[in-house]
C-alpha cells in the first residue's frame, strides 16, 4: 500500500506498517483458520476488530484467499447474498482467469450488475422471491467451495442474522455451512451478548461450532511502543512517558487513541509535550459537545 502522511489510522486498514500489535491474536486466528478451523471474533465497539481482520486476511499463506462481508446493513437473506456477490467480485477481478470463470457464474443468476462512479467496483443486486434468494446464496458459496484456493469468509457483525424476518435463520445457514469443504468462516460481532448467545449458548445451532475470540484493548506497554515508534518515524520527539499519557487519558481504546494521536501527529509540532496533547484531547473534546 502506498505510504501515508499520517501514521495514525482511524478509519480502515492501510496495512501491516500501521497496525498496532494483535500479534498473539493473529497468530492464534491463522492457526485455527489455516487448520480449518471456524473461529468466532467478539469485541465492543470500536476497539480494532474490522482492522484485526483485514491484517489476519492479509496474513494468509499461499494457497489461500480471503474474503471480506460487513452484514451490518443487511435486512435479510437477499441482502446477504447482494453483499457476498458483490465482495466475491470485488475480490476476483474480471481480467484474471478465476475472475473470469466467476463473473460467467454469477450473471448466470441474473442479478443487476452496476459500478460505483468513483472506484469502478462491482456493484450486486439480487431482486428475487426468498426462496430464490436461498438458492442464489448457497449457489455462490458452492462456487467458492470448488476454488482452488482455500476460501476464508470473514462475515463480520454476524449477529445481525438474528433481525431477520426468516424463522431461524442461524440453524439454516449452519445446515448450508456444514456441507462446504473449502470453505473456513470468521464469525465476527460487536453485540457481545448477542454473539456469545449465537455460539456459546447450548440451544443454539452454532454452539461449539467455533473458537471463541473475545478481543481486548491492547496492552499499555506494546501500544506505547508504537506510539513512540510512528512518531519518531515522523520525525517527531516524544517520550514514552508523553505517549503514556495520551493513552492514559484515552483508557487504552484503540479507535480514542488513534484519534488522538491522529490529531496530535497532525498539528506539526516536532516536540510532543503533556501541553501539545492536552491541547488537542481540549480540541476533540469541544468538537464533540453537541453530541455529548
């Protein structure tokens, strides 16, 4: 990825070179993954799941491909499978030889097929009856499971299946998953309790069904390591104990921290002083008063 001005990430994932730590998480995600293994994510919000993620998907050795779904929109099946074709696409492009075998496959099911003005990415569209919705579903994810690649489908906010019109919608989808062989899932979520009763809870389809993650704020001394790091990279001076403060002050969150330092990185300064940060955290503070 191309370099950016600005270290602190706050939206998004711009690569290994600006991800902080996760290192136990990430291994112990691609030894389930890679052993074919599901595996269940739960996080509060905001704290640097989606991120963790894309770098364990970035992370996959050869022979592998990651493919990524943000369910969070989704009403019901039908949006599923719009969201899942159009990553599945977005994922292989046209010109390459899968991509091409794929693009065939899917306008087969006669979906409506549009790009986005700005990045020219696949937009699809399924507007069909449920039932053809379920068939359209379980034809891509039997498309996928014939890969040669091993596929990995990070579906995150999965607890969203859970507002779906459709009676049990978590027993059907775990009868459809079951009969895949090529296919690994990241089961992700930020509705804690939510998620914990999908895959823990003994009434549940999906209990034992995954390795259950619950993901925690970064430790202080690997986060302040960083902080000092990005900045020095910058050429920017600040001691451990500055960057200490900051993530003090933050309560070790990982989205209120980067924002932070984000802003504090953004303002110029070459010496990073207690008076500099407080200066911002004050800034960020105001900003967010009609809110509060």
């Amino acid at each position: 990825m191309k370099p950016i001005d600005n270290p602190f990430v706050t939206l998004g994932y711009r690569g290994a070179a600006y991800f902080c730590n996760r290192k136990q998480e990430t291994e112990s995600i691609l030894q389930c993954l890679t052993g074919a293994t599901p595996v269940t994510l739960a996080s509060i919000r905001r704290i640097g799941k989606t991120g963790l993620i894309y770098h364990v998907l970035e992370k996959l050795p050869k022979g592998y491909t990651g493919i990524y779904l943000d369910i969070q929109s989704a009403e019901n099946l039908r949006d599923v499978t719009n969201i899942m074709a159009t990553a599945v696409l977005k994922r292989f492009p046209e010109r390459t030889k899968p991509g091409k075998i794929l693009w065939e496959f899917v306008k087969s099911l006669r979906p409506v097929i549009t790009f986005e003005p700005l990045s020219g990415f696949p937009q699809v569209t399924f507007d069909t009856s449920p039932a053809k919705s379920e068939a359209d579903f379980e034809s891509i994810l039997r498309f996928l499971d014939h890969q040669p690649d091993r596929i990995i489908l990070a579906v995150d906010e999965f607890q969203q299946i859970l507002q779906f019109p459709r009676k049990n919608t978590d027993a059907w989808l775990r009868g459809v998953f079951q009969q895949l062989k090529n296919v690994t899932f990241l089961f992700s979520g930020s509705q804690q309790h939510l998620m914990a009763d999908l895959f823990t809870h003994p009434s549940r389809p999906f209990y034992r069904n995954t390795v259950y993650h619950k993901l925690e704020k970064i430790p202080a001394k690997e986060y302040t390591g960083f902080i000092v790091r990005k900045f020095r990279e910058g050429g920017r001076q600040i001691g451990g104990d500055i960057a200490r403060e900051m993530l003090e002050w933050a309560d070790g969150h990982t989205y209120y921290v980067q924002l932070l330092c984000n802003r504090v990185y953004g303002n110029g300064a070459t010496v990073i002083t207690t008076e500099c940060w407080k200066a911002e955290a004050l800034k960020l503070i105001l900003q967010s008063e009609p809110v509060f």
